[in-house]
C-alpha cells in the first residue's frame, strides 16, 4: 500500500509550526484548568460527588457539564493529565477542522450517554474525553494514507493500547460506561470525517512532468488521428 508523503511547504510551513504551538498551549493550558479545579476543591474540601453526574437523576444532569472537570483524588487526575495532554495537542494538530465537532461530542456525549444508560453511581473524571479523543486519533490515522497521521495512530496504541480495558466492566469504581460511550463517539466521529484535514500531498518532478506532456499532447480526432 502507498502513503502518501505530506507536502513539506505544508508541513514545514509557519502555519504550521503556529498550529502546533497553539496545539500545545491549548492541551496544555485545558490540562492546568482541570488541576486549578482539583486544587481548589482540595483547598476548602469541597466534595467533588455533587458536581459528578448521576444516571437518570434530574438534578445529576449538571454533571453532563461539570464532571469531567473534577476527580476524586490527585491519582485520577493525573491519571487524565498525561493522555489528555498528549493526545489532545496531537487532535488540534493533526485535525484541527475535526477538532470544532469532536471535542464537543467526546465532551458532553458521553455524559449523555450515560445519564440515559449508566449504573446508579456517580461518574466524574475527564476519562471519557481522554478516550474519545484516542479512539478518533486512532481510527483516523488508520484511514488516512498520510504518513503523520498513522505515525501518531501507532505511538497512541503504543502509549495507551492498555486503556482497551477501561470500557469492560471489571472494576466496579471505574466508570466503564463513560469509557466504552466516549470511545464509540471517536471511532464513530473518525468514519464520518475521515474526508477532513487531509494535508496536501507531496508531488514529485515526474508528475508534473507527465501532468506537462499530457497539455502539451495533440487531441486525437475521432478517426484515431492526431488533429492539427
């Protein structure tokens, strides 16, 4: 199978190296709300619980909104620090057309989700957009033929093929269901868009060279002889 080069006057461009500082930046700076968030509720001991989200309990719907913003304890936060850092500076990257439907889809749809079908339990944690931001990464790197895009589809097997298990039911303090709706929504969202932020592919000296001949050929009449 051939993959496609990216144009390096795209990929090495100042556009470019702009949208992967803002990337960074972005991630980086979503990642300092969530412990900004953490630490203050750590400072005046405020229980995360009510601001978590609680299956087909009206006033759990809030938590549609505000329980990826809170964890239980500093390990679940960084936890969700590192792959949301990583993978999410590599989404605006990579896909940043994708980006404006796919985080407020892994965001809230999860959360909706599981009001509607989760267990009688209280879910919080920024999990589910980690892995719908990884199963979008992912899957679109797989169907793209571009070499960047699969490059960063195999390091985030590599780094976080062991989150497949988060969305079985094997421990019950985990919310499995937010893991398992937030990873459908990217693999899903990933087919849908897959015609999205398709770099430019690099073109070599024999293409244009055919593309050249090709304006240059006489046209053919119909009895199979060149016209003049």
């Amino acid at each position: 199978m051939h993959f496609d080069v990216p144009d390096p006057r795209y990929t090495h461009s100042v556009h470019s190296r702009a949208l992967l500082a803002l990337a960074v930046r972005l991630s980086i700076g979503f990642v300092a709300v969530l412990w900004i968030v953490h630490l203050m509720n750590w400072a005046v001991d405020l229980d995360p619980a009510p601001f978590g989200l609680r299956p087909r309990d009206w006033s759990g719907l809030i938590g549609i909104v505000t329980a990826p913003l809170v964890h239980r304890d500093f390990a679940h936060l960084f936890a969700n620090s590192v792959p949301l850092a990583a993978v999410g500076a590599a989404m605006l990257f990579l896909y940043p057309h994708s980006t404006l439907r796919v985080l407020p889809a892994a965001y809230l749809g999860p959360g909706v989700l599981v009001w509607l079908f989760g267990r009688d339990s209280v879910h919080l944690g920024a999990s589910g957009l980690v892995y719908g931001l990884v199963g979008y990464v992912f899957v679109a790197g797989l169907l793209r033929r571009d070499r960047r895009a699969i490059a960063v589809s195999l390091l985030v097997v590599l780094m976080y093929g062991s989150l497949a298990w988060g969305v079985l039911p094997i421990d019950p303090s985990v919310s499995w269901e937010t893991h398992l709706a937030a990873a459908v929504i990217g693999v899903l969202l990933a087919l849908a868009l897959r015609r999205l932020d398709i770099p430019p592919r690099k073109r070599y000296a024999w293409e244009d060279e055919d593309a050249e001949s090709a304006e240059e050929a006489p046209p053919v009449a119909d009895d199979g002889t060149a016209s003049r």
